[in-house]
C-alpha cells in the first residue's frame, strides 16, 4: 500500500526552495486528480524506471524536467532534435522518423543497462514498450513505476499552442484513443481507501508497480521524485 511520510523523515531531505510537504511512495494506483494538496514529493525505490505518460501537450517533458535532479531523463524530442540538425533542412522528418526511433531505443537502452534510476517519456498508447521496459528492469530486480497525466484533450492543445509545437491531429488521435484506454482500465475510485489509494493496478497494466494520475490541479504541487539509495 502507498505510504505518505513528511518531507525530511526517514533520510528525506527536502531541496533549499522546496515548499515543506509530504513524501509519497507510491503502490497500485494512486488517484490525485483534482488534490491541491498533492504529496511534493514521490519516493521510488533504488534504481526505478518511472515512466511519464500523457497525451503531446500535457506537460510531461516539463514535469520530467522538474525532476531531472533525481535521475536521467530520456525524452524522444532530444533525438529527434539532435537528428534534425545533421539533416538538410528540406528533408521532411517522416523520411529519417525510423532512423531516429532506432537511435532512441539505442539511448534507452543504454541507460538501463547502467543500473541508475531512469525517468522515461511515453506517450502511453504503446503498451509493448512498457512491458519491454519492465522485464529489462526486472531482469535487473528493479521496478517499473507509472506517472500518467490526465489533463483532457482540450488542455493538452492549449500545451501545444504555448509551446509552438503541434503534434499532427491523426497523431494525437492515436495518443488519445491510447490514453483514453489506460483510463478506462482503472478502478474507479473509491472514497472509502485513505490517501488516494485506489485500489490495485489492472491486469492490463500488471508490468507497473505502481501508477500515479495527475492532472493540471495537482501536477503542478508534485515538485520533485526520489529515489533510494541501493542498500
């Protein structure tokens, strides 16, 4: 069961500009859409892959950035910005798209392969990478933990305009059908369970030992992860 501890006990320390608050460590699924006030931070244990889905626009890589000082991030948009730039600017991205695909899973798996605790930008509606990530974490007795962003299509295109950039309607269609799945696969939530606790992770989504849902009224309350130490 999910547990919530004060930030600073039990080896917590809080950041110099971080607001006091609670710790969460996450287990099964954890509801805090609409919770002002949302744990500031999430513990995960040693060498956790936390993958960050959401629909384009929904502000995973902000958030993952907000968490970057607890662990490598691994974001698609830094390959594909890193192939855009040795590419003629007339050559459309769809024509080197698969190269670029092929690059990241080259970085991802790289970077599991070095033990460390990993943060991974999903878009949520591939189910095979998931599973994928959490038997090469297994492998190495980690554990595959889920941070899912639901904040509503129309929130997420209003993402997409203050950032300048647009992912294809079809695109986010496809993100849409995808997230809106993972949605319909939760228990519903059950107000009698204490700290947001749901109930347990769906057999559709087994390979997470955990999944947190945010929205644009807690998102911004979660300032950082943790992870612990290897014993």
């Amino acid at each position: 069961m999910s547990t919530i501890d004060k930030v600073g006990a039990a080896g917590t320390s809080a950041r110099p500009n971080q607001r006091p608050g609670r710790c969460l460590r996450p287990q099964g699924v954890v509801d805090l859409r609409g919770h002002t006030d949302a744990p500031v931070v999430l513990a995960y244990p040693a060498g956790a892959v936390v993958v960050v889905s959401g629909l384009p626009g929904s502000g995973k890589s902000t958030l993952m950035e907000r968490w970057s000082r607890a662990a490598p991030t691994i974001d698609p948009r830094t390959v594909h910005l890193a192939c855009e730039a040795v590419m003629p600017d007339w050559l459309p991205y769809g024509s080197y798209r698969p190269w670029a695909r092929l690059r990241h899973f080259q970085w991802l798996r790289r970077q599991l392969r070095r033990m460390s605790p990993l943060l991974v930008h999903d878009c949520g509606s591939r189910p095979w990478l998931r599973r994928w990530l959490a038997r090469s974490a297994g492998r190495q007795r980690r554990e595959l933990h889920v941070v899912l962003l639901d904040v509503g299509a129309d929130e997420a295109l209003a993402g997409q305009r203050a950032r300048g950039r647009w992912a294809p309607p079809r695109v986010f269609a496809r993100h849409r059908r995808g997230l809106d799945r993972l949605l319909t696969a939760l228990p519903a939530p059950d107000a009698a369970c204490p700290d947001a606790l749901v109930g347990p992770v769906p057999a559709s989504m087994a390979e997470a030992a955990s999944i947190v849902l945010l929205d644009q009224v807690s998102r911004p309350h979660v300032e950082a992860a943790r992870f612990d130490r290897w014993s």
